[in-house]
C-alpha cells in the first residue's frame, strides 16, 4: 500500500512549501525516506528553482528531477484551472492521481503539497480536495498564527470532514517575533476546541536566507517528531 500526506493550508501563502519542506525533514530524522511533490504549480515553471518544486528540491535534497516533483506547471500566478485553462491545457485528474501513487512507491512516506486553499479549482468540477479524496491520504492543514486564523482553520477542517478526509493535524507557521497581536495565545486552543483537531506544532519566522540546516533545526524543535510517527502509523500504516 503506498502512503502519503497531503498538505493544505488556509489559503495561498500560508507556508505549505516551507512546512512540507521541514515536515520532510522532521520524518527523514525520524528514518523514512520522504519524498515531496507539487502535482499542479502556477506561477512557476516546474524547473525554475524559485517555485515550490524548485525550492521543495533545494531544501530536501530529492534526487527526484523537477516533472517528477511537478507534473502540472504553469506561469501564470492564478488558480490551477485558470492557469491551465489560459495555457490551453486540461488537468488530467486520473493520471495525475497515478503519477502520485507511482511517485508515492519510491518512497515510505510522500508529502504532496496542495496548490492554495483546499477548494481552489484544478478542473472545471473538481478542486484541490478531490486529489486527496482520490488518494485517501490524510492532510496536515498550515494556517496562520494570528487574527482570523481560527475562523480560516476551522472552515478548512469541516469542507475536509465533509468529504470524507482524515485532517492529522494543523500546522500554525510564521511566528513573528514581537507581535503584539491579543489573539495569538488563545488561537491554538480555539482550533483544537472549534476544529477538534490537534496543533502539531507552531513554527517561527524565520530569517532570510532559508536553509536546509535552519529548516531542520526549527522545525525539529517545534514538531514532536514521534508522536507524528505515532499518529502516521494510526492513520497510514507507515512502518519504520
Ligand atoms: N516560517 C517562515 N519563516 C520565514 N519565511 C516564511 C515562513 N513561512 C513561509 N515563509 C515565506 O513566505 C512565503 C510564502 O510561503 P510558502 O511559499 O511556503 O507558502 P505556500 O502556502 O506554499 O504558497 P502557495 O500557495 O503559493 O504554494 C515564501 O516566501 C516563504 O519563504
Ligand atoms: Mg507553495
């Protein structure tokens, strides 16, 4: 049976290409061998280094090769469907779910990276969450720490719930040192008491430039890397 996770978030620019990047790197110390993917990109080519494919390669260190790691890449910076539409592609849901699974056997855990929000379209009636309904894999939701997040987060766990997905958890990245937002220290126990989901972990700003070893080493100290293993054994049957 081959396994995975898939990683959404609350919207667009939340953090999900820095989160699976370190999620990679928290599970690899943990002795998997991960793998990533981007199945559908837009605003990137899949080679360009400084798209999520690009820079899920850089900081993981996968021999996969750029279309192994983004079947689907677009220039254009909008919705999959509308990217694909303006570059007169279709996005074969089938074979896209295929090549994730054949991606998936190389490894004992793939993590697949989302494009935007659960609900964003990839084809004209079908969206982002019918990839990992196809795939039946489990999601980690990147949400925001601040303001609005509860709202967002939640909202996100229950469309999942609705169709029938499994959310492991949710990530709260981008910790601002010294923000003085009132809602900050309540938002983790608001999602686990509105959401009924846990927070795994809540990740700091981090300082420019991004690197493999800060990516480990905060991600390290923000994720119980065990008790992942714990959950992912419960939930994907992943050994090791
Ligand atoms: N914890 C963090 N510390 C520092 N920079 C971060 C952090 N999280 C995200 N960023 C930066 O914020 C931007 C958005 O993050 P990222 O690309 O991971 O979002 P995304 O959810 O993957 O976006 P998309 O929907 O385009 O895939 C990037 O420039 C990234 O480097
Ligand atoms: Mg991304």
């Amino acid at each position: 049976m081959t396994r995975g996770i898939f990683v959404t978030a609350t919207d667009t620019e939340v953090g999900k290409t820095v989160v699976t990047a370190g999620l990679a790197l928290v599970l690899r110390e943990q002795g998997l061998r991960v793998g990533v993917m981007k199945p559908v990109q837009s605003g990137h080519l899949a080679d360009d280094p400084e798209g999520d494919g690009g820079r899920l390669k850089r900081w993981t260190g996968v021999e996969a090769g750029p279309e192994e790691i983004v079947p689907y890449s677009f220039s254009l910076p909008v919705a999959p469907l509308i990217a694909a539409r303006s570059a007169g592609v279709a996005i074969d849901q089938a074979g896209l779910v295929e090549r994730i699974r054949t991606m998936a056997e190389r490894y004992d855990l793939l993590l697949v990276e989302g494009a935007g929000g659960l609900l964003v379209p990839v084809g004209p009636d079908w969206t982002m969450a019918d990839l990992a309904v196809e795939l039946e894999w489990p999601l980690v939701i990147v949400a925001r720490p601040n303001l609005g997040t509860v709202n967002h987060t939640v909202l996100t766990l229950e469309a999942a719930r609705s169709r029938g997905l499994h959310p492991l958890g949710v990530i709260l990245n981008g910790y601002r040192e010294g923000e003085r937002d009132p809602s900050l220290e309540a938002n983790p126990e608001m999602i686990e008491r509105f959401g009924g989901a846990p927070v795994l972990g809540r990740i700091p700003w981090m300082e420019e430039p991004m690197t493999t070893e800060k990516l480990r080493d905060v991600f390290i100290r923000a994720l119980d890397g065990r008790a992942l293993m714990e959950r992912l054994r419960l939930t994907v049957r992943v050994e090791g």
